[in-house]
C-alpha cells in the first residue's frame, strides 16, 4: 500500500481494499466529504450497516470492537472502526503521516493504525462515513488474527506512549 501512495498523483488519495467488500462506488461520497471541508481525512466504518453474513469472522469483529475503544480513548475522538481498509484523504497528509511512520520502532502491519494515529496527532479533521460491508468478491485474507492481532497490540502500545509524550512528530 505505501508504495502505491509513493506513486500516486493528484490532491486526493483513496484507499479501498483489493478484495471488494466495499463498493468502489463508495468512495464518491468520501470524496465530496474531503472536497467540502468537511473532514480532511474519511475513515470507512464497516459497523454502523448491517454486515453481510460471513463478511467478518467474530473474533476479528470482537478485537475491532476492542481496538477501536481504546484508539478513540487515546486520540480523544468516538471511532467505530479503527480497521476498515477505505479511506480518502488530502496528499498534503501524507507528509504526517510517514513523518509518524517513520518514528516508529514498531511497525503496523496492516497501515491502518499508522492512518488513524497520524491524522489524529497531526491534527487532521478526522470523520467516519459508514460503508456496506460484504464477504470478499476477491482473494483470501492474509490476515492472521492471533498473530497479527498481538502485532496490533504492541503497536497500539507504542502509540498510545508516542502520543503521549513530548517528542512530537
């Protein structure tokens, strides 16, 4: 993914999963959201619709749950999915955020994490639009959700101190 943004042109970025669990339609609405001035960053949030059957396995909805808590205790802001692969936001942010990226020991695995961290810290108006969330048209998931859910762990540590401390990006 980052050496997709590394490439990428124009003033706004989107980001969909590969797999098609959410319409690329979607993103027009996150565009106009961004265009606006509404927010200047748009998160995906998978849980407010109803999901498709079998789209997300319980105990990666159950660790979302969890994580998504926690990262909305640290950056002050109610989120509801911190784990959603759709995202639109304005290129000027991507100076934040491999600036935030770049300070970390501990890498996330997936980017997702580094995404809502940075935009929070860099001051980013920072907005959830809710999407239609279905089982993969594409693919197999790469994701184990022990071992990456332990990766996701220590990096939500690291964060939670980074964010804290004095050594602003």
């Amino acid at each position: 993914m980052f050496e997709g943004l590394d490439v990428s042109t124009g003033d706004l970025i989107a980001i969909l999963d590969s797999d098609l669990s959410v319409d690329p339609e979607t993103l027009i609405d996150f565009f106009k959201i961004v265009e606006n001035g509404t927010a200047d960053f748009v998160n995906g949030t998978r849980l407010i619709y109803g999901k498709e059957k079998g789209s997300m396995r319980f105990l990666n909805n159950i660790g979302n749950v969890i994580f998504q808590f926690l990262i909305s205790l640290v950056i002050k802001q109610k989120l509801t999915d911190s784990l959603c692969g759709t995202k639109v936001f304005k290129r000027s942010y991507l100076e934040f955020l491999y600036r935030w990226r770049n300070s970390k020991k501990i890498k996330d695995p997936f980017g997702d994490f580094d995404f809502i961290f940075s935009a929070a810290f860099s001051g980013q108006k920072i907005l959830e639009y809710p999407v239609h969330y279905r089982t993969r048209k594409y693919g197999k998931t790469q994701i184990s959700r022990f071992k990456d859910g332990w990766k996701l762990f220590f990096y939500f540590i690291s964060s939670y101190v980074k964010f804290h401390s004095s050594n602003k990006v």
